[in-house]
C-alpha cells in the first residue's frame, strides 16, 4: 500500500483471477465524510474507480441533492478487487483486505463513515446489521482501535430495484450531510471542523 493507494496484492487468488486492476478509494485524502461499499463491480473494475455505473450515478445524486459532490468525499470498498461472477465477499477476502480500509480509514480520520449496503455495515460494525430498519442511524464504534462514527444506508443499486427505498437512502444522505456539516448556501463546501 502506497499512501491511500493498493498498489499490489495477491493475498486472494479467486479475486486475483477476476480483477483487471485493484481499485482504490478516490476522493480527497482529508474527507470527512467516508462512504464504504462492498467490493468493485463490472464498471468499477473496468474503470478503476468505485461506485461508477448505475449505482454511482444514484449516489452522485442523492449527493448533489443533499449539497454535496463527489469531489467533497471520499468513495472506497471493503474488497479492492472484483469478485467472480458479482457475488459477495467471502469473510477471508473481507479479512485479507481490513488491514488497506483500516490504515485508509486511520490516514483520513473522517468525522462520519457511511456504509453502502449489508456487507460493509456487517463488516465495520462486526455484528449482524438489519440495513432495512437500521438505514439513517449512527451508531459508534471502534475500528482499528480508533472510536468512529458509522452511518448505516442501503446500497444505491437498492433504489433500482426497490423504488420504495429511494426515500430512506436520500434521506440517509441528508443525515450525513447533516453530520458532515454542509454549508446552508448547498455550494458543497463542509466545515466540519465547527461541527
């Protein structure tokens, strides 16, 4: 790991063999506001940026709907590599890539930690997570040691295939904004350091 970057792995084979490239967080290395997914998918893996495609053009709008952008936070995963066929990470591949999203997490101490979706809301919290009912609540926890706060949201691609979920996800959005302490003016500018 250079930095905030994967460089090189090949601590998971089956993933290793799926990937075309290992892909990285993006977004500014103080962010305040993290949010976590699962793992990279097709577009993802393709372009080497989390949360491109369908999903990331949700979550680039509920952004923008709640005054913030891309550019304002940071995007990773808990798994840097695609695995085969789309499914879920297993909990060894899950295991085999925490040392990158703890030392990520620990390099841009965020003020919130939004997590994407069942996987990393289980894996961050380390207990099992009702994402449903639990979407839009904080709850505090140690990673690495370190005390974080953990904003649970269903996944972007849920608001796909569930049109009742687009409420709750915007309205998760707005809570992190909330935290985040976004600027009233909706110009994007957070000043987290007042909240």
């Amino acid at each position: 790991m250079d930095g905030l970057t994967v460089t090189a792995c090949e601590r998971c084979s089956a993933l290793c063999e799926s990937r075309s490239r290992i892909v990285s967080g993006v977004g500014p290395e103080d962010a305040d506001l993290v949010f976590v997914g699962e793992a990279p998918g097709a577009t993802e893996d393709e372009r080497g940026e989390p949360f491109v495609g369908r999903s990331g053009d949700v979550l680039d709008d509920a952004l923008r709907d709640a005054g913030l952008a891309r550019a304002d936070v940071r995007i990773t995963n808990c798994v840097r590599c695609r695995p085969p066929d789309n499914r879920d990470p297993t909990d060894d591949e899950l295991a085999n890539c925490r040392e990158y999203l703890e030392r990520e997490l620990d390099l841009l101490d965020p003020e919130v930690i939004v997590t994407l979706g069942k996987v990393p809301s289980e894996h961050l919290l380390e207990r099992s997570v009702g994402v449903t009912n639990e979407a839009g609540t904080v709850a505090e926890t140690r990673i690495a040691g370190t005390p974080r706060r953990v904003l649970v949201s269903v996944h972007p691609a849920a608001t796909l295939y569930d049109p009742s979920q687009r409420e709750t996800f915007a309205e998760t959005i707005d809570t992190a904004a909330d935290l985040a302490g976004v600027d009233e003016s909706g110009d994007g500018q957070a000043r987290l350091g007042d909240f």
